[in-house]
C-alpha cells in the first residue's frame, strides 16, 4: 500500500492587520512604480525636446555653411563646423539616452 503523504504545514491564516499591511505595502509599490513611470515619461518628453531643437540649429549651422558668404570666410566656416561637430556629439548622447529611458519604460510597463 502507499505510503501516507505528510500535509504540508498549513500556511498560518492572516489577521486583518496583516492584510491591511499588505495592502498598504502593495498600494506603495504601485505608487511608487507610477512616479518612476511618470519622472521617466517627462526625462523622454525632455530629451525628444532636447533632439528637436539640437536637429533644428544643426540645420540652421548646415544651411549657413552652405552660403557663398561662408565659403569665403574661413573662420566662420571653422566655427560653424567646430559647432556641427559638438552638435552631433550632444545629439548621439541626447539620442543614446532617449533610446535607453524609452527601452526602460517599455520593460516597466
């Protein structure tokens, strides 16, 4: 014959105060979830903001270079290219960061 299986231990029954503990703890989990959410939603808001405006005056530095008036002024045009190049390393990390807080919010969600 079988062998008597041994019942595991009941688990020992929760009082009210244990339940409105767990409530409270999970309902804090959940709030705090929701603000890292929120702040991360506002950092990608910031950071797309922070793209548009470094792609606008990156247009605005390629159309000047472009000019007549730029190619005969060497200096300027060392300028505007000094200032293209710095723009391009701001916008890789602007764009580096978007994509990192967008991966982030995707795994949260």
């Amino acid at each position: 014959a079988a062998a008597p299986q041994a019942e595991a231990p009941a688990a020992p029954k929760m009082g009210l105060k244990e339940i409105k503990e767990m409530r409270r703890a999970e309902s804090a989990r959940k709030q705090a979830a929701a603000k890292a959410e929120r702040e991360r939603q506002k950092r990608i808001a910031e950071l797309e903001e922070t793209i548009h405006r470094l792609e606008a005056r990156q247009k605005e530095l390629t159309a000047e270079l472009e000019t007549p008036e730029t190619h005969g002024n060497s200096n300027r045009s060392f300028q505007l290219n000094r200032e293209l190049a710095n723009l391009h390393d701001q916008l890789d990390a602007a764009n580096a960061a978007w994509s990192a807080e967008a991966e982030a919010l995707e795994v949260s969600a």
